[in-house]
C-alpha cells in the first residue's frame, strides 16, 4: 500500500510540474532523436541546451526575472562559418561550431 502511495505522489507531482511550465513541449523534452538545432530548456533549473550535429551542448542558464522575448530560442545557424548561435532572455548567445566535437 505505500508504494502505491508513493507512485500515486509522484505521478501527481509530475503532472503539478508538467501543468504549471509554459514551456511547449518540445522545449521540455530533451531526446536524442530530436532534430538538429532543437533547443531544450529545463524550467525549474533555467538550463539550456542545444542539439547540435555532434550531440547536445549546454547553452548556459537562463536569467531568471528576465523579460522573454517572442522568439526565445531560436538558434541561428551560419552556413558558412558554421556558428550556431540562440536567442536567451539576455540577448543573443554563441553556442560554438556547428562542425566542432562537444
């Protein structure tokens, strides 16, 4: 009984922290299968990361109390230098090369 209990808490607690980010979904689930320059942001800790051809890269972490623009997070990617660069509450960030081992 209490492990159906506990299960029962923590599916309910999952579902609380689900509900209350107003993050889409694709911003909260990180996969390895995403595509190429999806962005993953973890609400309760503000990180932020981006799938690069070579894997997933830390960003940084969000400013907390931030405005957020419309585009937050949006990756910009240049062809030819290969710079990948996102957009963050504070402004524009550099992320690395695309073509460069994490």
């Amino acid at each position: 009984m209490t492990k159906f209990i506990a299960a029962l808490a923590l599916f309910a607690a999952s579902i609380a922290g689900a509900s209350a980010s107003a993050l889409p979904d694709s911003l909260r689930t990180p996969r390895a299968d995403s595509p190429d320059y999806t962005v993953f942001h973890d609400a309760p800790t503000g990180f932020v990361f981006v799938k690069l051809p070579t894997g997933w890269k830390f960003v940084g972490q969000a400013a907390k109390g931030a405005s957020v623009p419309n585009d937050l997070h949006t990756v910009f990617h240049d062809g030819g230098t290969q710079f990948v660069f996102v957009r963050m509450p504070e402004g524009w960030k550099f992320v690395g090369r695309a073509d460069a081992a994490i």
